[in-house]
C-alpha cells in the first residue's frame, strides 16, 4: 500500500500532463548460486559456442520460494506486478481525459 501513498501526493504535485509512463521493475529473492547447475549451463553453452547465453539467461542461481511481504502478498509478485497496477490507476484519474496516453510495465528478471 505504500506504492498508493506515494502515487496520490505525486499526481498532485505534477504541474503538466502525464501522456506517457514507463514502469520496469524485476525482483527476485536470490539466495546465492548452485555451482552444479553453473557448470552444467557453462559446458552445455561451451559446446554450443553460446559463452553469450551463459552471462544474459543464468540458470544457475537460486531463489526462495514463497517470501512474503508484510502486506501478506507475495513480494515478487508485489513489487514486480502489483506496484505497477496501482501506480498506473491511481495516475489514470488524472489522465482520463487524454486522446494519447501510455502505460509500459515492463517486469523481467533474467533466467
């Protein structure tokens, strides 16, 4: 809910017109690296002469499942989706009427 007190004053305070806005977000709890899963993407990228694959998609990192956020969401879910949501709907009220409007969320964590 912060993501709502923080849109509402900022929508106020904005002196001209908001047309277009751009979300990006990618949020992840990382806990570290599995070095099985580290050599096994490295061999199978070496012999498919992709080094490229290796650093951009990671296979081998590790996440924990489940973290949730004091509001009793999901965090990933909350801060890679959710915040966008409310930001854009709270926004849209002032922007409502507009011809040209545009909302980008754009939420991507490599892997």
């Amino acid at each position: 809910m912060l993501m709502l007190m923080l849109a509402l004053p900022c929508a106020d305070r904005c002196p001209y017109v908001l047309s277009h806005l751009v979300c990006n977000a990618g949020l992840a709890p990382f806990v570290g690296l599995s070095s099985s899963l580290l050599l096994h993407q490295l061999w199978r990228n070496l012999l498919d002469l992709n080094i490229f694959r290796f650093v951009v998609y990671p296979s081998y990192v590790v996440q924990r499942k489940g973290v949730m956020s004091d509001d009793g969401l999901g965090r990933t879910w909350q801060c890679n989706v959710f915040r966008h949501y409310i930001l854009v709907h709270t926004l849209s009220y002032f922007t409502y009427h507009l011809e040209d409007r545009c909302a980008l969320t754009i939420s991507h964590i490599l892997g």
